[in-house]
C-alpha cells in the first residue's frame, strides 16, 4: 500500500505553485503526481518519497490536505499491461474511483499506476492471487 | 446568585426608570435647545420648543437627528458645552466615509465606564477577575470604555490592545486572564489559534467574554463559548452615544439591557419613522439624557432590532433589545431580496462551517451575483472530489431556503480571508464600484 497526500489547492493562477514551490524549496522528491479539478478548486494528488516530512512541511505552510492508502500496482509496459489489472478487479468486484499512471523510476523497467478503489483489501488479495506485483511506500522512497 | 454593578438602578422598578427618564429628557432638550444652534434650528422646523416636553410620552414631539445631521454639524456643531469642559474626544472609524467625533466631559466619560462595568459585572466580573481588553485603544470606543469599566469594577486590567495573536495568548496563560473584552470575530481567531496550538478549554483560563462592535450570530456565540470553554456575552454601543455598554447581556444571554437611566430606546419604522410597539422588529433610536457634552435626541442607529419588556431571569428591570438583526445600511440588496450578512453566517456556522467568510457581491450582465467565499478546514476536506461537491451543495441549498436567492459558495484555502483584528470586512459590493 502506498500513501497519496491529496492537497487543497484553489483554482487559480499561481495556486499549485504555491504548493509545488513548498515542496521543492523542502527537496521533496515527487513520483507521482495528479490533478482533480472543479470550477473552483482542485485536490493534488501527489506520492512522494517522504510522507512524513511532506505532511508537516505542507502542515507549517497551512495547505490542507490529507492521505489516503491507495494502490500502486507495478505492470509491464506492454499493450494489454492495464487492461489485465482492471480485469481482476473488475472480476473481483472491486470498483476504482480513481487512477493515474506514473512511469518507471530512475532504474525501473516497470509501469506503475496508482488506484484508489472501495476496497484496498479485497484488491490486493485479488490482485497478488493472480501474481500481480503491488509496491509499497518503501520502494517510492528508494526509487 | 446574579450580581449587579448598581443594584437600585438595575433592578429599579419601571415607575423609578419612567420617572428618571421624564426628569432627565425635560432637562436634556432644555440644555441642547439653550446650547446647540444646530437642534434649535431643527426643534423649530419642527415646530416644537422645550415647553412642549414634559415627558417621555412627549418624545415623538422632537424631530429624528441622523448620521447626516452628524456629518453637517462636524466638528463642533452638536457640541453642547464649552470645549473647556470637554476632556476627551473619540471616533468612528469612518470606513464608510463618515467620520463621527464625539465630545466627552468627565461626567460623561464616568458614566459610560460605570455602563461598561455593568456589563463585565454581568458576565461575573469582580476585583478578583483579571479582564483582558483585546479591542483596539485609542478613536475606537471598544478598548478605553472596557477599560474604564474594568478599572471601575477593580478587575486586574491587561490593555493588550488588538492585534498581536502570539503576545494575547502569553498574556492570557501566563497572566491567567478570566474574562476577555475583545470583537467576536477576533476573539474566534484566538480560540481557532490556541486550539491549534493544542490547548484545549480546560487549559485555557478565560471563564467568560464581552464581545461587541459587530454583528454576531447565537451559532457563533456557540462556536466562541466551546472552544474558549467560557460564557460569552454580547454588548452593544454606539460612539455617537459613548460606546460599548450602552447595552449588555446578563446572565439570561438572551438579548442585552439597554441602560435606561442615562438612554432612552425607541423602535420605529425606518420608512415612515413612526415609533413601533415593544416586541416589534424596527430601526433603533436612541435619545441621551444624561450626557453633556455631546447629547444625541433621537438618535436612528440603522440597527435593526426588538424591544422586549418581558420580565427577565436575571432580575434587571431595564428594557431589553435582541442582537442587531443587521443595519439598515447593512442590508444586501439582491436581485431586490434583502440579505443581511448575519442570516449567511447562521447557514455557515449552522453546517459546521469556520466563522470566516466573505460575501462578494457584483452585476454581471446586468445580474447581481452572490458569491459566498468559505474557508477550507482540515476537519472538511476528504480527498473524495464528490463529497465536497456533496458539501458545497448543501451550502448552496441552505443558503436558498434562507435568503430566497441562490448563491454562489467558493472555497478558498485557509487563512486567505483576511483576518480581522478590528472590525472584519465581511461584505465585498463590488456593484458600488
């Protein structure tokens, strides 16, 4: 399981800035980042290699923004690469509320996508039982 | 047990208040009509001379003064004693471009700081009590009436001004102050401050607060009264009149008790002016009768208000009005819906909302627009896109069935609302612009 830290972020110039100018002025390094907007604000969703650090740094710049455990799922970066994964949830009766793709690491030869769905637990067993490589915070720390 | 300031005034019976108030109303209007060309000129368009006031049953008689009489007669013209014996002067903040100055004797600085120390008497002030005075010092009424009051009831008194949130906590935890004198709204940003810093009720000394100079809702009151873990109380006054303490809550904090021995309330009618009956809601008019130096006959606040005269718990005789429902000079009008900022705060605070807020109002295409500007807290958000859209929804709604028109709700991130450590700028007409 990994730990996105979603972040409040109004909907206007210079607004995401502000936050991603926090995180470079504290070396965070970001692997993965994603953007859910409404006409007036939006929710950052971000996984870095240091929660911890990130949440208190954005806590001291009063940005609001909370974690949540989601899924990353390692896949080969070959046609049908999604598709087999969302077929074990869809077969597991797992609904995904959201998703968003990051590619391999500095090293890495893998696909990685991040899920958030209803159910982490029912995912991850259906998911391992047909072999499918999950990471955890760890490896987002070590990429 | 309630305590009073002044006992055989506060709890005086109605004929002692009526018969107080006839023999300094005759009195008033004799000196304001022999020293102040300005309300002779108006008593006489009006027909009326002091030989025809006998009483408060003639009070009708005598013509309405308002901001713009104060405004004409600026500096000196409502200034109804020699300026040798005036010791002080305060002022308005004049943010609406109507700078008032009012003139004091020392009388009449004594009695409106023996006002104010009815007030912190009734919210369980004693000399054993150490009183914060958080209002700004100096033209503002709210830090040198408080102050006067608090010295009065022998309070350990900490004039720490507005301003300063870091140095107000210190002093409140390491001084152990138990009542706060200070706005509503700062005094919400202090408890929002001391929670985040992890200080929970129990840890922070206040027991009660006496709060005022702007409109507040019961629901903020609530809000104020949980994370203080105090009692708060509102108070009421008018720099035209003195200041705060022209009327303050009692234990009941069920509507404040006008001090009638020295002011006398009417509610009327703003459209005809005619005077209203106890218990019905109206503009708010006040005729001083015992200041000197700067006395106001039939005064209209632009307060919107109710008189009740109905017996009150706390034992206090005086008539008691209802927290301003708004200022006729207050009031939003809407795609011609009349809107008062307080009703959108009910809503906010109602749904668990933070007391900050700006209302923005503008035309576009020749359509007013409202748009309610509501601070994100950690406490609201999920990282579920559909939930707050849920929320921002049922703001929406709320606000509808209260105002009768649809808003817009933005959320901003926190901390943009600028924070008020005077009066806050709740309402942005751009339409004036």
């Amino acid at each position: 399981m990994i730990q996105q830290i979603s972040v409040f972020v109004e909907n206007r110039p210079g607004a995401l800035r502000a936050m991603t100018a926090v995180l470079a002025e504290n070396g965070i390094d970001m692997r993965a980042f994603s953007l859910a907007e409404t006409s007036d604000f939006g929710i950052a969703r971000i996984i870095v290699d240091d929660v911890y650090k990130t949440t208190t740094v954005l806590r001291d710049a009063e940005f609001v923004h909370s974690v949540t455990q989601v899924l990353g799922v390692a896949l080969s970066d070959t046609p049908g690469g999604l598709d087999k994964v969302l077929r074990v949830l869809a077969d597991a009766g797992v609904n995904v509320e959201y998703m968003y793709a990051f590619l391999g690491g500095k090293k890495g030869k893998d696909a990685y996508m991040i899920f958030r769905v209803a159910d982490n637990a029912k995912a991850s067993a259906a998911l391992t039982a047909k072999g499918i490589r999950q990471v955890e915070q760890q490896e987002m720390t070590d990429l | 047990m309630e305590r009073y300031y002044q006992p055989e005034i506060e709890t005086a019976s109605r004929e002692q208040i009526k018969a107080w108030q006839d023999e300094r109303l005759v009195t008033q209007v004799r000196h304001v009509w022999d020293n102040v060309p300005y309300y002779r000129e108006k008593m006489r368009e009006a027909g009326v001379t002091p030989d025809d006031i006998h009483g408060t049953e003639d009070l009708h008689k005598l013509p309405f003064l308002s901001k713009d009489d104060l405004r004409r007669a600026y500096p000196y013209g409502l200034v109804a004693v020699p300026l040798k014996d005036c010791v002080r002067i305060q002022s308005t903040s004049g943010t609406t471009g109507k700078r008032v100055v009012a003139f004091y004797t020392q009388a009449d600085l004594d009695l409106w700081e023996t006002c104010c120390a009815r007030a912190i008497v009734a919210a369980g002030g004693t000399n054993e009590d150490v009183c914060q005075i958080s209002y700004g010092y100096g033209l503002f009424t709210g830090g040198p009436g408080l102050n006067g009051g608090s010295h009065k009831v022998g309070c350990l008194t900490i004039p720490t001004s507005s301003g300063n949130t870091e140095r107000q906590i210190m002093f409140i935890r390491d001084l152990n102050a138990t009542i706060l004198c200070c706005t509503p709204s700062y005094a919400a940003y202090l408890g929002e401050s001391m929670k985040e810093m992890g200080l929970t009720p129990d840890e922070i000394p206040l027991k009660a607060g006496i709060f005022g100079a702007e409109a507040w809702s019961e629901e903020m009151r609530q809000s104020i009264q949980e994370t203080l873990g105090i009692k708060a109380y509102d108070i009421y006054g008018l720099t035209e009149l003195s200041g705060p303490g022209v009327a303050f809550e009692c234990s009941a904090q069920s509507g404040m008790h006008i001090n009638e021995d020295h002011f006398i309330a009417e509610v009327i009618d703003p459209d005809t002016g005619e005077v209203l009956p106890d218990g019905t809601q109206g503009e708010l008019v006040f005729t001083s009768i015992t200041k000197k130096a700067f006395p106001l006959i039939r005064y209209r606040t632009r307060d919107i208000c109710v008189l009740t005269r109905e017996k009150c718990s706390c034992g206090r005789t005086h008539v008691k009005m209802t927290k301003p429902r708004g200022r006729t000079d207050d009031m939003l009008i809407i795609r011609g819906v009349n809107v008062f900022p307080s009703q959108i705060e009910t809503v906010l605070l109602n749904l668990g909302y933070p007391a900050n807020y700006q209302i923005l109002v503008d035309r576009v295409n020749n359509t007013d627009t409202l748009d309610v500007q509501v601070e994100m807290t950690p406490e609201m958000f999920t990282d579920n896109l559909g939930e707050i859209s849920r929320r921002q929804k049922e703001l929406v709604d709320s606000l509808r069935s209260m105002l009768g028109l649809t808003a817009k709700v933005t959320l901003v991130a926190p901390k943009s609302i600028v924070r008020s450590e005077g009066k806050a700028v709740r309402v942005i007409d751009k339409r004036k612009i």
